[in-house]
C-alpha cells in the first residue's frame, strides 16, 4: 500500500459532483498506417493490456481511512476488469469536429468511480469529416484523476501505450508477475493512522527546517524589492468565469507552428515560448470579456504549474508540483506590451520561487493533515471562497516524433483541464510534431459559445504574429510605395523646374551684375 500526500489528496477533498478533478486528453489517430490499415477495438484492448506493468495508475485504486483521520491509500485492484475502463461509441453522420467536441464533453463531464482505478479510455469512431484528419480515423478520450497524476507523470503514461514505430509491437515483460493487494480492513487503516499521526509533526519539523533559509531569504528579497510576492487573492478580479460550475464542459482548441510561436519570443529578449503562449491566452481572454461587457480594469491572473518531478521519481504516482500567479496582461490593448508584461511576471515569480525553492514548497503540501485538509476543502465549497487566480495554462511539452498505438499513427493531442468553482475556464497547453496547441476546457454556463473563443485565440496570435514578425517588413514596403505615389503624382514642369533651380544656384553659374554690386559692397564695409 501506499498512502496519498496531502496535496494528492486535496484533489479527492476539493471534488465536487459539479466540478470532478479528472484531468486527460482527446487524441486522433489514423489507421491508415497499422498493419493491415484498420484498428479493431480487441486490439486496443490487447495492446493496452499487454503495457499495463509500465505504468502503475492502471491497477490501483482508493481504499479511505474510516472517519476521515488519515489520507487514503492506493492499492492493487483484486477486482481490476480492463474492459471496464475502456469503452467504445461511434458519432452519428456526418461525424464533424463539432460533433466530437460535444460528445467528449458529455463524457469528460462525468465524474470516475471512485471504487475503481480512477481512469477511463473511451474510443469515438466515425471522424469522417474532422478537417485535417484522414477519413476514418478514430479518436480516444483519457479521463485520469488528479490526485493520480500530474502533468509530467501523465506524459509518462502517454509513453506507456505508444510506440515509435506503427510495426513495433513489442513490449519488455514486466520483471515480476502482477500481485493484487487485500483490500484492507477498517481497524488497519485507522491503527496506521494513529502511527501516522505520531510522526507527522517530525516529519513536517524536518521540512521546516529544509526550508527555513529560502523562506528567511525571500522575506529579506521582498524587502529590499528584489522579489515580488504573488498577487494577493483580494487583488484578482472577477469575471464571468468566477462563479460555480454547472455540471456541464466545453472543449476547443487552436493549433499553431512552434516555428511561429518561437519566431514572435524571439522578437524581444529574453522571452521564452511560455511568455508568447501567456500573451496569447491573455488576449483571447480580453477579446472574449470585451464582447461581453465583462472585462475588469485589473489584469485577470493565471496558475502556472511548475514541476518539481526528480528524475529518480519518473515513474512515481500523484503530483509532483509548485505553483506561479503570473498577470496575463488583459487590461493591456497592445499584444506587445502584453508580452513583455508577462514576461516580467513570470520572471519575477521564478525570482520569488527560487528564493524559498519550489520543492520545499511542494514537500510543505505532503504533510498537510487529512482533517484540517478535508475540513479546508468543505468550507471553501460552502464559503464560496474564490481561487486566488482566474484560470490555470499548464504547458507540457510533447514529443517532436510522431507515435503509435497498435500502428495507428497519432495525428493529434489535445490536453483536458478540470475547472473548478471560482474559475470556469483551463487553458491546457501542448506540443507534438512541430505544432504547439491551445486547448480549453471550461463550464459551458460560462463559456456558452466555445467557438468564438477559439475565434479569439486566432486573432490574439495575429495580433502578435503580425506585429513582432510582420511590422518592419509591412512598414519598408509602404514607405517605398509612398515614394513612388508622389513621384508618379508630381507633374513633369515641376520636375524640370526643380532642375533648371538647382543649375542656376550653382557656384558654376555666372554672377548676375545685380549680384557683384552687392558683393562689392558687402567688401568694402567696416568691420566692428
């Protein structure tokens, strides 16, 4: 058995039947590249079943310590049933983007049986009019609760059930035979509580302890001025995205190059692909606002997640994260501005980050006790309490090669947020294949019209695309043009008349007698 940490389990606390804390993904793939050009839902299962040791969520479910004294344990699943957690629909003709958006978002919106392992593979075939994707592709939904995994393990899980090659089918076999655990009994889990709890305070003396200098040096930071402490939560304003959730999502997406995204950071030193993407999202957000009559005179404020995953702890369950609160510059008009505002923001947040060490303040999460933890989960759900941010862009980077599962080549990947209560709106931010994609998930109250603000992260990277990359260019060509107009417009007697002025002022020309009288004169003057 092992046992939650305290920020695992915030995520089971925090749940709510309106707002569940699954993240995931939508993925396409085409068929046409598996070995005999089509991919059957038994070998989906086959295959999946056959990766099933290389990542440990699959097996493991939640056993919860009686009264709540303590965080739960995962264990292996004595009742794991594979054909459970993978299911298979089709889309009705004529099988569109839109269609499949709707559909995802029905499902997305359920919440995961928390008596099982908390995830689920749903298969949606009949994408024949996607544009962009090879008719008779096939897409699969992934539904994998938080307090599992994080950003970075989720990739790791992504690894587990693809391959590099649509031919390769094979698999390391696992080192030692599957076991599945006893369920354990209800006197168990609370004598370990008890040992628990008498070990806490060292443990959480410890990380004090570890983390006592950085705290000491970003007190002093933020004295001085060098460090620049979060936005406060009375600082964020509220929108429209700021109230409960319904139990109902949205799901849209934009896709650009990375060559694009990384042509517009370069414009301006020292801005990173994170500052171009925070850019973008800040300006689709106050398009959206603008429309709607709804945006605040303060800058709305995104979570960035940070993570703090070691290399040793690659394979590990449950998240491994920090947190920045960057200002994505909404109440800034030029996308510029935005851009380098953002920027100074999150440098400043790595600064104070830095300072007290993103790791100790993940360990700080871990021994949070299970009573005070459920207890502060329940009264921000009846409180009404606000997050201190208004959404959350994750960026996760993706592989740059395409991959494969059972020989069906991934066409594209677009990450799945869980908005919660306070804040409507996810913006989930990910690369494959030369392409970078911003993907939204949000409460459909909220955001009833997904496509318009697709509409505005396209316009919000022209915006910026067309200012950093095409504005000098744009700007040589007119000037040229002007040049041109006014000498095809200046009429012929002028131009001579300009040449034949320049000839006679010129020191080659013969004095007039006018002229040598007056010079004469100016010669023979006393001088003072």
């Amino acid at each position: 058995m092992e046992q939650l940490t305290g920020m695992d389990a915030a995520f089971l606390y925090l749940e709510r039947p309106n707002a569940p804390l699954h993240i995931g993904g939508l993925a396409i793939y085409d068929p046409s590249t598996a070995p005999n050009g089509k991919v059957r839902f038994k070998e989906i299962l086959r295959f999946t079943e056959e990766r099933l040791h290389l990542a440990r969520t699959f097996r493991q479910r939640l056993v919860k310590v009686p009264l709540g004294v303590d965080h739960p344990y995962w264990i292996e699943d004595p009742n794991f049933d594979l054909e459970y957690h993978i299911r298979h629909i089709a889309l009705p003709a004529p099988g569109d983007w839109r269609q499949l958006c709707i559909v995802a978002s029905r499902i997305y919106a359920r919440p995961l049986d928390m008596e099982r392992p908390l995830w689920e593979y749903t298969i949606i075939e009949g994408l024949d009019n996607v544009a962009g994707v090879p008719k008779g592709s096939y897409a699969i939904l992934t539904k994998i609760h938080h307090c599992a995994i994080d950003g970075m393990s989720g990739i790791d899980i992504m690894n587990a059930v693809h391959t590099m090659a649509p031919d390769d089918v094979s698999v390391a076999p696992p080192r030692q035979p599957w076991v599945a655990d006893k369920i354990p009994s209800g006197a168990e889990l609370l004598a370990r509580a008890q040992v628990n709890n008498v070990r806490q305070p060292i443990r959480l003396a410890s990380v004090a302890a570890r983390t006592a200098p950085g705290v000491a040096k970003a007190v002093r930071g933020m004295i001085s001025g060098a460090v620049k402490a979060p936005t406060p939560p009375n600082r964020v304003p509220k929108t429209r995205f700021s109230k409960n959730l319904s139990s109902h999502r949205v799901i849209e997406n934009r896709t650009f190059t990375l060559e694009d995204i990384r042509d517009i950071k370069s414009r301006r030193t020292g801005t990173t692909v994170n500052d171009a993407v925070l850019a973008i999202v800040g300006g689709a957000l106050r398009k959206y606002l603008q429309s709607k009559n709804d945006l605040p005179e303060r800058s709305l404020v995104a979570m960035a997640p940070v993570s703090t995953r070691a290399q040793e702890e690659k394979d590990s369950m449950g998240n491994q994260v920090s947190a920045m609160s960057i200002a994505l510059g909404t109440d800034i008009k030029d996308p510029i501005e935005r851009m380098a505002f953002t920027h100074e923001g999150a440098a400043a947040q790595k600064v104070f980050t830095n300072a007290i060490g993103a790791r100790q303040l993940t360990d700080y999460t871990k021994f949070s006790p299970a009573v005070l933890t459920g207890l502060a989960a329940r009264l921000t759900g009846q409180m009404g309490i606000n997050p201190p941010f208004n959404t959350v862009v994750t960026n996760v980077p993706g592989p740059q090669i395409p991959l494969y599962s059972v020989g069906a080549r991934m066409v594209t990947h677009i990450g799945l947020g869980c908005p919660v209560d306070g804040m409507g709106i996810f913006h989930a931010i990910g690369s494959y294949c030369g392409n970078m994609t911003i993907a939204v998930t949000a409460c459909r109250d909220a955001l009833p019209d997904p496509e318009f603000y697709a509409a505005c992260l396209d316009e919000a990277f022209g915006e910026l695309k067309a200012t950093t990359v095409k504005r000098p260019q744009a700007k040589k060509k007119a000037n040229g043009a002007k040049r041109k107009t006014a000498a095809k417009k200046a009429p012929r007697s002028k131009i001579r008349a300009t040449t034949v002025k320049r000839k006679s002022a010129s020191p080659r020309a013969k004095s007039s007698p006018a002229r040598k009288k007056r010079t004469a004169k100016s010669a023979s003057a006393p001088r003072s």
